[in-house]
C-alpha cells in the first residue's frame, strides 16, 4: 500500500464507536452492520476519525502506541488493517485532487 | 375486565366468534380460540388477565383451530397461527402449547416492534435482571424461583426495550418449564400454579407456571437494566459467578435479539447502552438456591439506578 495514500471515513458516516476492555465495536450506518474490532484495529480507526491519515501516518501512531519499532512488519500489520477495514465500509481512500 | 370475569359460557363464545384483545403487558393481542376444550386451559392459566374493552390497537392476531373437518373430526389437530405465520399442527390436546408459540411470536412478527430480546426479565428495587440464554440452559426455572423469591417476572420469554428510554417493558405470560424442571418448581413453590403436563413436545415435557400475581398486576411498570447474567444449569455444579468482558457480552447480547438488524443504529445505541450500564455476567448452578443467592448478592452491590416508568 502506497505510505503516503490518505485514508478517511466515508463523507456521509458519522461512526458511532465504543470501547470496552480492549475491543471497540462500532456501527456502520452505510451498511446497517456492527464490528466488534481489536485494539489496534480500532485504534486505527479512531484516528482516521479524528481526520484523514496516511499509511506512515498511521504507522507512526500505532508504532508509538504499542511501544514497537515502525518498522516493516508495522507497516505490513498496518496495511492489512487498513484492507479490513476498507472491505468493510468503515473507511475510503481520500480522492487525489 | 378481567379474562375470568366472563362466565365459562360468555368466554368460549367470544373466544369462537370475535374473539377477545387479551393484555399481558407491554403487549396487547386479538386471539380466537375454535378449540372446546383449549377454552378451559386458557381460562385457568390467563384467568388474572386483563382484557382491552374497548380494544385498542393489537400488537398481534393469533387464532387456534383445527386446520380441516378431518383434523377436527378424525384426527384431531390443532394449529395455531398469528398474521404472517403458522405454527407446526400438533395433536389437539397439545393445543396450549401452539397457543403458546403463537402468543411469543406474534408480536415479534409484526411489522412495527420495540427491540426484542430472545430473554427472561425479573426487576427488584426498581432494576431489571436480564437473563439471555438458550433453551436447556435451565433460564426458566431459574426466573421461575427468582419470581417467587422477591424477583418481580417481567417475561420469561423476551426483554422488550423501549425505545423512549431503554427500560425494559413487561410481559410476564406464563412460565414454560421443561422436563425436570417441572417437579423442581413444583417442589420448591408450593404457591406455584401449573398446568397439567405436556407430553412429547420437540422439548420434551412442557408445563406452564402462572406468573405470581404481583407481576400480572404491576405488568405496567417497566424497569431500566441493571445486571445481564448468562444462566447455565449444569447438574451437580457449585454455583460460579463470572464477569464478562464487554465487549464479548455485546456479541452474545447482540446474537440474543431477535431483531437487532432491523432497527439500525437505534439497536445499536440500545444495547451498547446495556453493555455500559450492566453487571456482565455468566452463570453456572445447579442449586436454585445458592444461584437465587448468588444473583442477590449481585443486585445488593450494584448501585441503584433511575427508576423508569412505563
């Protein structure tokens, strides 16, 4: 995945989120579907929420919030989320200008 | 009026002709009866009842009948349907039993319905317990001895979530217990009202306790969710409390309604609601004792919270 490609959350969502004892689950009111997800996914998540974020945006933060080096195997882990989360609706590549 | 202020006469005549709007709570049906004898059944248990005079708007239509001349002459049927589905035929001295299903599913069939849990309900000072699990999980006889141990019975059957504010509205119909579980509420209640025995049921042996008559009279008042507690009979255990993490009891809960996708976010602010405002916890007894004592125990320690009305 490309690092600087930008992610955001559908325009027309707004995500409700909760977190519990280290899940989040979230709705998706595009698709009427609800997600439990893992920490680190919804972390992911909660980020892109606060704005568009890109792939080494995004594995900086979560680097930093597991305490791990950023390092491929962030970037890989990272981008695998960010394909999950993308099947699912929850989250859209920022259109290039 | 009460279904038992009608003489044996007027009832069954009204059963067969236009019927009767039979309250049991949060719940108001038009059912019709062409059954003789289900008529003295359905007095015996529903006797307490209120009937809707004048009726208002039905939550759901059930009629029981023999589905031919053949089944009502030969072979004696009865089959029991609500608006949009049938129940299975059964022989007709079963006939209580379809009665039954069709009174649980009609309201759920319907088009327009509050978020259902497939759930007993109980409420104490003002809270409600709410008990999801799936049959054989021992979840009626327990909320059968809670209901005559200070729990009030909301439903053994289904947790109805209002949408207004989140508390549980009641149904308390009759109790269906299953197999062993009949002579064990028979043993440990006295007071307890059963009917005759079902025999050969797709659940075995099936006999229905009447709700103790505090719950048929407080049916109007419902009760904001307190504790979740996942009821697991399994013979000869020590009685086990555990804590459940959010999350995973979100899924079951979530797996428990019976409508959940059909209300969009508003089910989901619904149960999440649940999840953050409840004690989360699975239960395994085999004593209804100690599991009543348990689940005290439990209601005790938990703050008390804002009473709803209905």
């Amino acid at each position: 995945m490309e690092a600087t490609a930008a992610w955001q959350v559908p325009v027309e969502a707004k995500l409700p989120l909760r977190y519990w004892d280290g899940d989040y689950v979230v709705y998706n009111p595009l698709t009427g579907n609800t997600h439990v997800l893992d920490i680190v996914a919804g972390k992911v998540l909660e980020i892109i929420m606060a704005g568009p974020a890109t792939s080494a945006e995004l594995c900086q933060h979560i680097a930093e919030f597991l305490d791990v080096p950023n390092d491929l195997r962030t970037a890989e882990n990272v981008d695998a989320i960010l394909a999950v989360l993308d099947r699912l609706g929850l989250i859209e590549p920022v259109a290039a200008c | 009026m009460l279904v038992r202020d009608l003489s044996r006469q007027a009832l069954a005549r009204r059963l067969r002709s236009e019927g009767v709007h039979l309250n049991t709570g949060v719940f108001t049906t038009h059912l019709r009866i062409r059954i003789a004898r289900l008529v003295d059944e359905f007095a015996e248990m529903y006797g307490p009842y209120s009937l809707e005079e004048p009726p208002g708007i039905d939550d759901a239509h059930v009629l029981v009948e023999a589905p031919s001349l053949w089944h009502r002459l030969v072979k004696p049927l009865a089959v029991a349907s609500t608006t949009s589905l049938a129940i299975e035929p059964v022989p007709v001295d079963r006939a209580f039993t379809a009665m039954e299903t069709a009174l649980n599913w009609g309201p759920v069939s319907s088009d327009v319905t509050p978020l259902i849990m497939h759930s007993a309900v109980l409420e104490r000072d003002g809270r409600a317990l709410i008990m999801p699990a799936p049959s054989g999980s021992g979840k009626s006889s327990l909320s059968a001895a809670l209901a005559w141990r200070g729990w009030r019975l909301l439903s053994d059957e289904m947790a109805v979530f209002s949408f207004e504010d989140g508390s549980v509205c009641p149904n308390p119909r009759p109790v269906s217990l299953k197999n062993k579980g009949i002579g064990v509420i028979a043993a440990f209640e006295p007071r307890a009202r059963l009917s005759r025995v079902y025999h050969g049921t797709p659940k075995g042996d099936i006999a229905y306790m009447q709700p103790p008559p505090e719950a048929i009279a407080r049916a109007g008042e419902s009760a904001p969710p307190s504790l979740v507690i996942a009821p697991a009979y399994a013979e000869g255990a020590a009685t086990t409390l555990k804590a459940l993490d959010r999350a995973e009891a979100f899924r079951w809960l979530v797996d428990s309604t019976v409508n959940y996708a059909s209300m969009l976010r508003t089910g989901f602010e619904m149960m999440t609601a649940v999840v953050a405002q409840c004690g989360l916890y699975s239960l395994t007894y085999s004593d209804l004792d100690s599991a009543i004592h348990a689940i005290n125990r439990l209601h005790a320690d938990r703050r008390p919270a804002r009473r709803a009305s209905a």
